[in-house]
C-alpha cells in the first residue's frame, strides 16, 4: 500500500533522514519514535511533500509520489492530511470555518474569497466536529477552546478532506495528559472506525505503545527499530534514545501513564 524506500533529506550536509525504508501492507495506526532531532518530522514532512526528498522513493498504491507536481501533487496533500502540534488552526475564525478550510483544496478562488461553502459542506462539518464530542463548540473562536479541543478541530479540518493518511507530528506534545489521552484515543478510533491509515510521530514510548499497532524507532536519521509494541523491550528503547545510563522509560513518558497509576491508586479503597 505504502512503500517508502531508501527515502534520504540532506540540509547542507546535514544528513535528516538517511536511507529511510517502510513497508505499509494495509492501513495500520504506526508511532514513530525518537529522540528531539532524529528526523521524525522531516520524514513526514517528505511524505506528504511539505518538504522534497533529496533521494530515495515513496510510492503509494503503486503511485510515485516524489515526482508528482502541481494538480496531482495537491491531490496527495489532501489524501494525506497532517496535523501539528501547534494545531495550525486560525484563532479569531470560529471553529466550523476553520473546519471548513479542509476543504479548500476542492474549491473555486470566487467561493472562497466569499466565504461561500456549500450547505452539504456546513453540515458535514457539524457531523465530524459531533463524532469528535465538540459539536457544541461550533460557532466559538477556536482560541476560546482548550488545546485539547483545539487539536480535536484540528483532526476534524483533516477529515474534512477525507485523507486516506492522516500525518500527525507530536499531536500531544502540548496538552495536559486528559485531553492528551482524548486526543490520542481520537486518532485510535479513526485509524479503527474509517480504516484510515495513521502516522503519528510521539516524543514518548508509552503512547506509541499503548495506542499504535507498530512502532518505528529513529536515530540520527536512520530506522534502527520497526516491530510491534511488544518487539519494543528496554534495551531496544535503550538503542533508540542513545545508550545513555540515565535512560529511564519514566523520563520518556508522558503523564498518561501516570494518570492511570493515579487512578488506580485512587480506585483502591484506603
Ligand atoms: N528546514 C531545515 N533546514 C535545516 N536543517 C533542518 C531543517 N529541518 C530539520 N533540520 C535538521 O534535520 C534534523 C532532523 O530534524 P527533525 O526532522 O525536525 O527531527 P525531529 O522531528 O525528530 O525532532 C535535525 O538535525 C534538524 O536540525
Ligand atoms: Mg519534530
């Protein structure tokens, strides 16, 4: 389905990501994981061709995709939608527009300088935004909406678009563990629910453990580790981050985890 092959991005010298090969056989929910720098955003980026290979292939359904241009390139931007980290949404627009901005790809220059969106197109909108638990949110400003709900619109502008891939890079890295977890189970039940392939790159083991089906380790640029959650001991997550001794799975865990233990803690009776 996806094959990604020998995939190379040099800044100067400065080799990103070094002879990157994945294999994607059937829509699956992969983590990408690696330390700050080990090429994690610059391989997405390449994927949906924000940012140009220097060498290598990426093919999707038997489709080249590092050569397409103009028409056919935009095309795959909108099957492969991406989400940031920093939600990317526009703050004073309220959040049904920002939803619809998804689907600008399909729309003629006339309709979109009116802010003319088709009737189909608003309440379409208002089901993602339903399925996604915000609906009540509609008519607000985006920045009056916790980061949480924030990336939520986020995910709703993607699916706007009916991508086939949805790319997020570090979609949790600036939300508090609840809405992180939200946000998280979210991506889960999309990648389930519409078979939508989702890449996600996580800044910590836990989560590409507890939500992903397979897990992708990057270091330096290079894919040392690609295998299941269960594939992932310690010493491999050891090799990932660096084999340094103060490597602890706790240090490269987000709270979510720790929220759990709290609840457990909490469910045992004093
Ligand atoms: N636009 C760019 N220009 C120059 N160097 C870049 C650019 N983007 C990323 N890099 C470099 O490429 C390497 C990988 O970066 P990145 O893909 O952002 O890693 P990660 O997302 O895993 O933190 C880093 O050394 C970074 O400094
Ligand atoms: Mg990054």
């Amino acid at each position: 389905m996806l094959r990604i092959a020998q995939l190379t991005k040099k800044f100067g010298r400065n080799t990103a990501v070094d002879a990157a090969s994945i294999q994607v056989e059937k829509p699956a929910m992969i983590g990408i994981i690696g330390r700050s720098g080990a090429g994690k955003s610059t391989l997405l980026r390449m994927l949906n061709r924000l940012e140009d290979a220097t060498s290598g292939s990426i093919t999707f359904e038997d489709r080249e995709i590092t050569g397409l241009g103009g028409a056919e390139k935009r095309a795959w931007q909108a099957d492969c939608a991406m989400i940031f980290q920093q939600f990317n949404l526009v703050p004073r627009m309220d959040v049904v527009s920002n939803v619809l901005h998804g689907t600008l790809n399909r729309r003629s220059t006339v309709s979109t300088l009116f802010n003319l969106y088709p009737n189909e197109d608003i309440h379409r909108a208002i089901d993602i935004l339903d399925r996604l638990g915000i609906a009540e949110h509609a008519p607000k400003r985006a920045e009056a909406l916790s980061g949480g709900q924030q990336q939520r619109v986020a995910i709703a502008r993607a699916l706007m678009q009916d991508p086939k891939i949805i790319l997020a890079d570090e979609p949790i890295a600036s939300l508090d563990p609840m809405n992180a977890q939200v946000v998280m189970e979210a991506l889960r039940r999309i990648h389930e629910e519409d078979g939508r392939m989702v890449i996600a790159n996580l800044h910590t083991l836990d989560t590409a453990r507890r939500y992903c089906d397979r897990v992708i380790g990057m270091r330096a640029g290079r894919i040392v580790f690609d295998g299941t959650p269960e594939q992932l001991t310690t010493d491999m997550a050891r090799e990932i981050y660096g084999a340094d001794a103060s490597f602890s799975e706790e240090a490269t865990s987000t709270e979510i985890g720790a929220l759990d233990r709290s609840a457990k803690a909490a469910a045992v009776p004093a």
